[in-house]
C-alpha cells in the first residue's frame, strides 16, 4: 500500500510569502479518503490549491492547541457545508477542542448539514484503523503537544497463487482456507498453509509530530522508523541567541536524534520565518547542520511538497504538486 503525504502548510507561527502554517494530508493507497493533520489558519485554501478534495476528507488529527495548528477549523467546516458535502467527518484533538468547535458553532449558529464527530483523545492512547494503527505520544512543549505514531499493519496471509496452480489448486474457496492457516484436502492431495504461504510483509512506521523540543522523548519508537516527520524551527545558533527561548526543536538536535536512532527517512518542517531559500538565514543552513549528523534522506518541507513512499522498499520520493489558481466553483453557495 503506498503512502503519500502533501505538504499544506510548513511555517512556524505565522503564515509568510512562501509559507501557511501547519497542516499536512495523507493519503493511503487502498483508502478512498485522506487524513489531514492539524489544520492552521488558511489550510482549506491550500487544499483547494494542492488538488486534493474536501469531499473525501475523512479524518483530521490534531497534535495541540496552539492556532496556527487549528485555527482553520472553522473555516474548513463551513466551506464543506456551502459545498453541499454530505461526507462524515472525525476530528481528532486534545482536550479543549470539543468546547472550542461547540463554541465557534453555537456563536454563529452553523448547521453543517453533515455529521461532525469529536474525539477528545488521551496520551498513549491507540487508535486502530483498517490497515494501520495509531498511537498518540507525548512530547515537550509550552503546552500539551503530541505525536502521531502510525504503523502500517503486517501481512502474513499472503498466498503464493502461482505456486499453488502449478501444484494443480487453481483459485477457488480453499484459497480462503489455507490464507486462515487451515490444511486443505482436494481430490486425495494435501495442502498445508506452510508451503504456499509467502512470507510476513513488515507494516511500515511514520511519525508526524506537533510542536517538540526534545526530540529525544519519542525514545524507542524512532528505533528504525520509515519515516520521520518532525518540526525544525531554528538553527541551533538562533536559538541560543533567542531572548526568550520557546520550546521548539533546532536543526541540530533533531538531526542528532534522528541518527541515533537510525531513522530512514527524515522531513523537516514547522520553519521559523527568519528562514528563506536567500537572504542572512537560509533553508539551506537548517539543511547543513543536520546533516552535520545525520546520514539518511533529508528533506527540508516547502508548501505543496508531495512525498510518496515506495511500498516495497520504503523509499520516499519527493515531487511538486502542480499548485491550482483559486478554484472558481459553479456550485451556487447559500448562507
């Protein structure tokens, strides 16, 4: 099953030219809906420049309650209700968003016009889903912050088909039972599950952080993990200059973590504004003093990036999405 992750928003505290503010979708492959995580002001802009549908929006996870992780909430509710979406939603937050949605909802006494379900979750909570589960994790920050923990089911009922038809079983109910580890006698013949089951394909492991200054309170689920999505919001030279110093994690520390542990592959994101691609502080210097010490692949997040990770190797490839102009919708809106 391939994994896609598209980049809405990356910029840490305000919006700027180049960046929104935290919000990052998933997709998976054998999934017809996608899953946002945290929602900063502006988010259901970019999805409507990213491609990606509100109509098919299923989930969203919501890691604290600082605004430019959620504040685009209640823009994103209303603008599924003028466009006629009928499609349940969950939202997934810590505690306080219940009272913040209801409150925002009761003050404009908005009726949605579609089922909004909100779930308060707790830390070390796991949440179990299709084809993944997920597990919500502590971090450190100025307030109650968290980090998603997903991992991809094992498969271990696959069927070697082709083996099986050359042993003279061709596709039929057996097939079922052998899959459920069960022998099955056809015509006189045995077959056991042992000799045409192929082997465990291992569930891949992402995690998608909010707000952390310690990168190092993940502890062993970075243990070999697929893919790390982690904020990187200053220099470490910035940092120790910072008058008053806010709990976010520098590029040094991140990439110190991130090759202890032995992470495959690593994006970072949630980028001060002081950062710019020219200028006295560069992408380009986040970049170095990571790789000062870590060694696997490394991206440093821009809006509308759009990774995809291989099913068979694990692989993340990067590519652009093509960004769409401000849609003109022929959908006539009402109040």
């Amino acid at each position: 099953m391939q994994w896609e992750l598209t980049f809405l928003g990356t910029s840490a505290g305000r919006p700027t030219k180049e960046r929104n503010v935290s919000a990052v979708g998933l997709s998976l492959e054998q999934e017809s809906g996608w899953m946002l995580f945290d929602c900063g002001e502006g988010t259901q802009r970019q999805i409507m420049r990213s491609g990606l549908s509100s109509g098919k929006l299923e989930t969203i996870f919501i890691t604290h309650l600082h605004g430019d992780h959620y504040y685009g909430l209640p823009g994103l509710l209303d603008s599924r209700k003028m466009d006629r979406i009928t499609k349940a939603l969950t939202i997934y937050g810590p505690k306080g968003i219940e009272r913040f949605l209801n409150c925002v909802m009761d003050t404009t006494e908005k009726k949605l016009g579609y089922p909004l379900h909100i779930i308060e979750y707790e830390t070390n909570q796991e949440i179990v889903f299709a084809h993944f589960s997920l597990k919500i994790l502590p971090l450190h920050h100025s307030i109650e912050s968290h980090a998603f923990y997903i991992k991809e089911h094992t498969v271990s009922n696959r069927l070697d088909e082709k083996k099986l038809r050359n042993a003279g079983l061709p596709p039929s109910p057996h097939y079922g039972e052998l899959k459920k580890g069960r022998e099955v006698t056809v015509e006189g013949k045995v077959y056991t599950p042992e000799d045409y089951l192929l082997d465990p394909i291992k569930g891949r492991s992402l995690i998608i952080a909010g707000d952390n200054s310690k990168p190092e309170i993940l502890g062993d689920h970075l243990n070999n993990l697929d893919l790390l999505v982690h904020e990187c919001t200053y220099t470490q030279e910035v940092y120790d200059h910072l008058p008053v110093k806010i709990l976010h994690a520098t590029a040094r520390e991140l990439g110190m973590a991130a090759q202890k542990h032995g992470i495959k592959n690593l994006i970072a994101t949630h980028i001060s504004p002081r950062y710019r691609k020219s200028g006295k502080y560069t992408l380009a210097m986040l970049k170095e003093e990571i790789e000062t010490s870590y060694r696997g692949k490394l991206w440093i997040a821009e809006d509308f990036d759009h990774y995809r990770m291989d099913p068979k190797d694990g692989i993340v490839h990067n590519t652009r999405v093509p960004i769409k102009g401000t849609p003109t919708d022929d959908v006539e809106l009402f109040d």
